[in-house]
C-alpha cells in the first residue's frame, strides 16, 4: 500500500484500542494500528468487516508514515508513564500540524501538561474521554473530546461516526477548554463508581435483607429498567443476577464473587479534586470509600467476629420494600448526578474550562456507562438553563424528589436499624437535607473558630465581621 494513505491511525491495540478502530473502518476509514505485540496485530486484522481497510503493524515508524497528513493518530494505553513515554517515541516521527489524542482515562493536569508541551513544538494534543466499554467502542461509545479547538474539525467526522447516535444525535461534542474532555470523563466516572455502589447498596437491603431470591432481584431490576429507572447500569445488574456460575452450573455467578471491589483512579481524582475546588459531592466521595473499606477484607472480618455485626431480616413484604428501594434508588442515583453536574459547573469557571453542560449531559444520553433515561431530561432542562448550578434548584426535578423522599428515609432507616453498610444512600440523603437547609448548625462551628482561633464571624442580623473576647 502506498504511503499515507490511512486517514487514523492507533496506539495500543488492546480490546479498547481495537474495537474503536474495527468501528471507524466499518463507516469508511481506512485506519492502521499499531502493537508491538504481533499476535494482536493479527487479531485485529482478522476481526475486520470484508470491505474495510484495516491494518495492523509492530513498528510505530511504519503506522506514522503511512497516514494522511494532518496525522491523527490516538492512543489507548493506561494512564500516567505510558502515555508520556508514547508522546516521546513519537516526537520524532511527526510533524508540525500533526495531532495526537490521548483516549484513555488520563488525569487532567497531566492532560494539560502535555497540551503545552506539544504546543510548543507545534503538535496538537487532544485529551478525549471514550465511555462505553468493549461493547461500546465497536458499537458507538459515548466520546468526549476536549481542547484544541483548531484540531478538532480534523477529527469531529471520524469521531462522529463511530459515537452512539440517540435520535440520529452521535453522542460526542466539544466539551471545552484545555483538558475538559478528561475531566468530563473523570467526573462520569465518578457517577458512574455512586451509582455502581447505590445500586449494590440495594441489592444488599433486597437480597440479605428482604430475602429476595436472585430471580426475583432480576425481575426487579428488569422491571426497573422498563419505566422511569431505566439505565445501561440498572440493565446489566438484572442480567447479572441471571448468569450461571460456569464452575458449578447450580449456582449463580454473583453469590461466588468476592466482595471486594478493586480501582484504576478516577474515582479518587473527582472526589480529590472536588476537594480541591470546592464543591460537596459526598455521595461520589462515599463510593471510593466503600470501594477502599470493601479492599481491606481481613480487617473487616476480624472486625466482624469482635462486633458480631449482623444484618438482620427486614419487617416489611417483598413488595412493598421492591417499591420502596425503587424510590431510593432513584433518588441516590438523581443525587449523584446532581452533584457530579455542579461539580462540573464549578470547575468549568474555576479551572477556566468553559464545559458546555447541555452537551455533556447529551453526550452522555448514549453509549456511556453512566446513560439512562433522565439524561434527556437533564438535556431539555441545561438546554434552557445552560449555568444551572445544582440540578436540584430545577422545579422539574423537585417535583419528581417530591414522592421519593418518603421512601428513601423509609430504606435508609431500615439500613440503619438493621445494621446494613448503606453509605451512599445515608451521604444521598443527608446531601439532599444540608442542600436545600436554610438553617444548618455551622454557626456553632463559627463561635468554635472564633472562640479558639479568632477566624472572626458574621451576624444575621447586621454587615461586617466580629470576633469576641470569648468567655471572659
Ligand atoms: C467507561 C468506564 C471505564 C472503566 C473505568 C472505571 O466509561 O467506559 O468508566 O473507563 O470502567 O476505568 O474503572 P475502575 O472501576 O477500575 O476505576
């Protein structure tokens, strides 16, 4: 084949890497890969449509020479030393102009670091979030795209292809400055890591509480999926309780899986930077928690001979209680969002990323981990009210908390009476109760400042600030 002629080229040729090219060659590109590991070269090739120009190649230099210029070329390699040390390996091959995109889960300073260090050198740098999983990127992954704004017209048709269409939408867009593709994709996962925890939260009321059998779970869970529940992660959890064990066909999978959750990271980053700019989202934060609390397994069952802690028979009939964590499990998943969407408000003019939210939460309306059904509603409701700083001043959203409220005290305090570890529930709550407080006991915390530290205060009643002589 003559030289440059592919249109993109790709780095890494793992499942991800694979699949988002597989799916660009099958809407018309020609795209070449490169691993240095041959047997996946060859995997690739083999998994092409007929028709499709594919290629696979073990030498970066043969991949680079044979594409188009502008180049654009991605790489799908894990985050942090890797994607510098294929930065470096490629400086010498391209050329001013050239555009290279980081799709994996980078941490967004990073992101920003390399922009300017390639901007230097005259290199377009492209931090672009890809959701969606294996299934996703060969059949349209959710793609958020971020910064240079000159280079993004080069790859916007490629991109638009291969993305999840809802109502003939592709489910990527700009998402602003700098690295605001990476921290866009940061912040879904750290929804996508709550909503993941709410929802095991309720199969543990449900299952060991409830004593709901793994079909009936199932037929919970599908049944939610069919009205206002309805979300790729409530979808899979009702297939899960389904699958055999394939070791020992009379049992099912999930009742042999250890509980033990591991991380690659993003969860962690949103909530430090949450920290870090300001913003509550306690609900995203009490996931890593759980998350870490479920790694240390031997504490945990020491723990548990000291204390005895057993989770106790809920009072209630199965179908009411499938009713109730319905409702809570709405709400803890609407808070979730509501926060990781204010955190993104914040951010976008705190670290100067100007993150257009209409488009974030419609991009995520397809292919994502985190899409579901309110997606569209959250689309019309930032659509009207692009600087919305907390979904949950929205009146619409008010009106659908209104008959979930009951509920979800009911099975959070069940959680609690009954000794099971409800964590993001309780944080969704208390979110939901500190929120939209206009009376919170922070002034006691005030007086404390003042009385030990003279950090000073101010009065309800008057302007300025005061400190006093406490207690003299
Ligand atoms: C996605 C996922 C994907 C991956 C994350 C989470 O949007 O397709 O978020 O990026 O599953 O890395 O992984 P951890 O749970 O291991 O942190």
């Amino acid at each position: 084949m003559a030289a440059q002629q592919f249109d993109f080229g790709m780095i890494g040729l793992g499942v991800m890497g694979r699949n988002l090219l597989l799916n660009m060659a099958d809407h018309g590109f020609k795209v070449i890969g490169f691993d240095k590991d041959n047997q996946k070269t060859t995997a690739f090739e083999a998994a092409a449509n007929p028709g499709t120009t594919v290629k696979g190649v073990v030498a970066l230099q043969e991949m680079v020479s044979q594409l188009a210029v502008p180049r654009k070329i991605m790489m799908l390699v894990p985050a942090g030393k890797p994607v510098d040390d294929v930065i470096e390996s490629l400086l010498p091959l391209v050329q001013k102009g050239d555009i290279i995109i980081d799709g994996g889960n980078s941490h967004y300073t990073d992101t920003l670091r390399r922009v300017t260090y390639l901007k230097d050198k005259g290199i377009h740098f492209m931090g672009v979030g890809v959701s969606g999983g294996e299934q996703g990127a060969r059949t349209g992954p959710s793609i958020m795209p971020g910064g240079d704004q000159e280079a993004y017209p080069h790859v916007q048709p490629m991109l638009e292809a291969i993305a999840a269409k809802v109502n003939g939408e592709p489910c990527v867009a700009h998402l602003g400055k700098g690295a605001a593709g990476h921290y866009v994709k940061m912040v879904h996962n750290g929804i996508e890591y709550a909503i993941m925890q709410i929802i095991s939260e309720c199969y543990d009321l449900l299952h060991r509480g409830a004593g709901l059998t793994n079909d009936e779970l199932h037929k919970a869970f599908d049944s939610w999926n069919k009205g206002d529940l309805q979300s790729f992660l409530v979808e899979i959890t009702a297939d899960i309780f389904l699958q055999p064990d394939d070791k020992d066909a009379s049992k099912r999978l999930i009742d042999v899986i250890l509980d033990k959750a591991g991380a690659k990271g993003t969860g962690k980053w949103t909530s430090q930077d949450a920290m870090e700019i300001g913003v509550p989202i306690p609900t995203i934060d009490m996931s890593v928690t759980m998350r870490n609390i479920s790694a240390i397994k031997e504490e945990r069952l020491k723990a548990n001979a000291l204390y005895k802690n057993q989770s106790g028979k809920i009072d209630t009939t199965k179908e009411a209680f499938v009713q109730q964590v319905h409702d809570a499990l709405y709400f803890g998943i609407l808070m979730s969002y509501a926060q990781g969407l204010a955190m993104l408000h914040k951010a976008s003019t705190e670290l100067d990323m100007q993150i257009p939210l209409q488009k974030v939460v419609s991009v995520w309306r397809g292919g994502c981990i985190i899409r579901s059904t309110l997606l569209d509603l959250f689309t019309r409701i930032y659509t009207q009210n692009p600087q919305l700083e907390n979904l949950l001043l929205h009146e619409q959203i008010a009106q659908l908390l209104a008959d979930k409220t009951e509920n979800t005290r009911k099975v959070a305090g069940a959680a609690i009476q009954h000794q099971y570890a409800a964590g993001c529930l309780l944080a969704a709550l208390s979110y939901f109760d500190a929120y939209r407080s206009g009376q919170l006991p922070i002034n006691l915390v005030q007086a404390q400042r003042d009385y030990f530290g003279a950090h000073t205060y101010q009065r309800i009643d008057q302007p300025g600030t005061f400190h006093t002589i406490w207690n003299k």
